[in-house]
C-alpha cells in the first residue's frame, strides 16, 4: 500500500526503553477533494530514511497496516492500529505532471455536416 501526498511534519526521532527502541513520525497530507492527514510511523533504522525530506515536499511512502490486541488489566481487550512506512520516495507535484490532452485534440473534426440541417436545441 501506499500514501501519497505533501509532508506537512517530520517529529525527531524518539527512543524507547533500555532496549533503544526507535520510532518517528512523519505527516502526509493527501491532494484531494477532502484532504486528509495521515500520520506514518518510522521505526528502527527506518527513522533514517527521513532525513534528506523536508516540510512540504510531495512524496510517495509505501506502508504496512498494522493491528495488535491488548488486554487491559480490568480485563478489557482493546485493538490498536498503526501505520508503519518501510519507503518513501519523492515524488512529482502535480502541476508538474504533463499538461492533459485538450478536448478539442481528443476528437476528430466532423466532416459531414451539412449546413442546410435544422438545429433543434433549445437554446
């Protein structure tokens, strides 16, 4: 799977624990109608990777979806969900993207018209 988008923050890294445990965050806003801003996690020696990006910066972040089960002391069974990125590249805005064919290009010109020919629209 991948999230593609504009990064909108890069959090330091952070680590965990005695074992070094390591994670950031990075925020992609996605360039739709309704954008949306998905936070992935780096972990590990994958934190490294977002060292050369910078705010604002179109990229592409493949990912995994991840889902763990925790049982809470009263009992409870709780599930969490996280987004994980093992890739990110940089991609290309999309006003840099190449121009789409006009519509008057995607067509050929009618030959057989005939002047003479009533136009029955209404307006």
């Amino acid at each position: 799977m991948e999230v593609q988008g504009k990064i909108k923050m890069i959090g330091e890294t952070q680590t965990f624990g005695s074992n070094g445990f390591r994670k950031r965050e990075l925020v992609v806003t996605t360039e739709e109608q309704y954008p949306q801003h998905i936070m992935v996690e780096f972990v590990q020696d994958k934190t490294d990777l977002l060292n050369s990006y910078k705010v604002g910066q179109p990229v592409k972040v493949n990912i995994n979806l991840r889902g763990r089960e925790w049982v809470n002391p009263q009992g409870e069974t709780k599930y969490f969900n996280s987004i994980q990125g093992w890739r990110i590249e940089a991609a290309q805005a999309e006003g840099n993207s190449a121009p789409p064919v006009a519509p008057t290009e995607a067509f050929e010109p009618a030959t057989n018209l005939n002047e003479e020919d009533h136009d029955d629209l209404p307006f």
